[in-house]
C-alpha cells in the first residue's frame, strides 16, 4: 500500500475494497479502480449519514462477500431499526464471462453487442432506504460503470444510474427540495441533462398494469458514454454525493412526526406497489438475476420487511392519499 497517496486511503470504508490495495494503487488511473474507490466512499458517507438519524444502538451489518466466478461486493443492512425498517446499502465490483440470457437482455436495450459470451466488468452501488415512519419517504439510488469485450476485441464502456424519491404523503416542499438538489448537481455540467433525466425517470419507473408511476421520480440515466469517460464518471460522481443532501434532511424532518394505523396501513399498501415495480421491471434486478454466481440476498435487497395488498383498494376522494395517487397517475414538473 503506497501510504503516502490519500486518495487510496480506504480506513472509512466499510469493507476493504473487492481489489486487492495492491491492484487498486498501481492502476490508480483506470476508470475501473476509479469507479471502485467511487462507490466505496459513497456507501461509507451514506451509511454514517443514516446512522445518525437511527437510534445509537443501531449501526449497520456490514457483509463482504465475494464470487466463485469474479469479484464480490459488500452489502450493508440496517433491519427493523427505530427510523429505518429496512436500509441496505450495496456495493459490487465483479467481472466474468456475461452469459447468453444476460447479453440478450442488453441487445433487448438496443446494445450492439457482437458474441454470444463476453467477457465483462461492473461496479456499481445500488440502495433502498424503507423508514418506519410513513411520513419520511423512500428513497432508492444506484450508480454504475459497465465494460465489455466484443469478440473482435473492441471494449465498450459505459455508465448508468439514478436518485428517486418514493413518498407516502405528498410535502410538495420536501419533492421540490429533493428535484432542486439533483438539478444542482446536473447543471454543473449541462443544464439539459436534468430535464432529460428526469423525463426519463418518470418514464422508466412507471408501473404499467397499475398506471401509475412508482413515486415522484428524480433522474434516472442509462448507456451514458456520450462523452468522454473522465466527463461522464465526474457527472456520475457529482449525482451520487447529491444524495446525502437531496434525502437526509427529509429523514430528520419527519423521522418523529406522530401517524396513525390507517397511515400505516397505506404505508404498507404503497410498498406493494414498490415490490410489484422491484420484480416485474427492475433492469438491474433481471439483470442480476441473469447473472451467473448472482447473490440473491443482494439483488433483493431492496424489497421490504413488511408490504400489503389488498383486493381493490382504492383511496377515498379528497384524502391526502387520494391526493399521492393521482400525482403517481400524472407526473408533474417540481421546479
């Protein structure tokens, strides 16, 4: 380990990261490594940030597993706490040989992939946050980097990702606030990348037997390599440190507010609809699924303690959850 380069110093982490130290110094360049470093540093500051808001006694399972076939992650879980019912917080780095069904699933998105099984590499962070309380909203995030070999040779890169907001009782004030701070960090590097983004976000996350959307969006970015790689990873880079700043200070304004069992209970229904979204139409989790040496446990994360359905629920007209289904039917422009 080159101790005298901070950049390397992984002592806040987690985890020790899935490469080997050694590994990570001497291609301090790569985007691999970069990406890498990346997603540790984010999962620590996002885990410490929830951390704070949890009762004290209440820290994170840190889990570090690895893959027979390549690479590993570390997947961090906080379960039945006294603000967050559910958080996990996952990072993968893992690389392989991607199968047949996987590298039908990308020419399925339009990706010119030439061979029937390539190799590959990619490292991402993904989480979930469900809290107790139904008035502090969901929020889900995931930022990854993807390389593959063609069988001629050539390597195609790119990056993909997002940060959306899954509310129970709609605060226009708290939605404004999270748009506003996903804006912020798309516009320091192209202002059109947030009105696109965020188009597409309300697009990808519709949940469509239910014609609804699955919340109140954010941005949601895939098969982004538009640019040159050092463009597209600092903008990678600036949407994953926004989500501290777009989603903690919803957490600690609502995390002691008083709700009721019928509260609850919608609470518990919307979740449903969340599940129904996570395993009928996720990408990243067919594509975990396609993935040989897949860590189930990981993939589902997301998905919460406790959710509910009930035979032809529909809200009373004029009720603030009347009010939240008719924004999922009909997304809207926050800012």
């Amino acid at each position: 380990m080159d101790a005298i380069d901070p950049s390397f110093d992984v002592s806040n982490f987690m985890a020790e990261p899935l490469t080997p130290r050694s590994t990570l110094v001497n291609n301090k360049d790569d985007m691999k490594v970069k990406m890498e470093m990346l997603i540790m540093k984010i999962q620590a500051d996002f885990c410490r940030a929830l951390e704070n808001e949890e009762d004290p006694l209440k820290k994170f399972l840190v889990d570090r597993w690895t893959r027979a076939e390549g690479g590993g992650g570390v997947t961090c879980v906080i379960q039945n706490g006294k603000t967050f019912e559910k958080a996990g917080v996952n990072v993968s780095v893992v690389h392989g040989t991607l199968p047949v069904d996987a590298v039908r699933q990308m020419k399925a998105r339009g990706k010119e992939l030439v061979g029937k099984e390539l190799p590959f590499f990619a490292a991402g962070i993904s989480s979930v946050i469900h809290p107790t309380n139904p008035h502090v909203p969901t929020v889900h995030f995931n930022y990854r980097y993807f390389e593959v070999t063609q069988e001629n040779g050539e390597k195609m890169w790119w990056f993909g990702g997002g940060t959306d907001l899954t509310p129970y009782y709609l605060v226009e004030e708290d939605v404004r606030h999270f748009h506003s701070t996903l804006k912020e960090a798309c516009d320091t590097h192209d202002a059109g990348y947030y009105p696109k983004f965020k188009k597409w976000c309300d697009e990808y996350f519709a949940v469509s037997h239910r014609n609804e959307r699955r919340g109140v969006g954010g941005i949601f970015f895939d098969d982004f390599d538009m640019h040159s790689q050092e463009h597209c990873f600092k903008f990678v880079k600036s949407c994953a440190e926004s989500v501290i700043p777009s989603y903690i200070p919803l957490v600690n304004k609502h995390r002691n507010d008083l709700y009721t069992s019928a509260e609850r209970d919608w609470q518990l229904l919307r979740r449903g609809r969340y599940v129904e979204f996570n395993l009928v139409y996720d990408r990243g989790t067919k594509f975990g699924l396609y993935t040989p040496g897949a860590r189930i446990e990981s993939i589902l994360m997301s998905l919460p303690v406790y959710a509910k359905w009930e035979y032809m629920h529909s809200p009373p007209d004029g009720t603030p959850e009347a009010e939240l289904t008719e924004i999922l039917k009909h997304p809207k422009e926050w800012i």
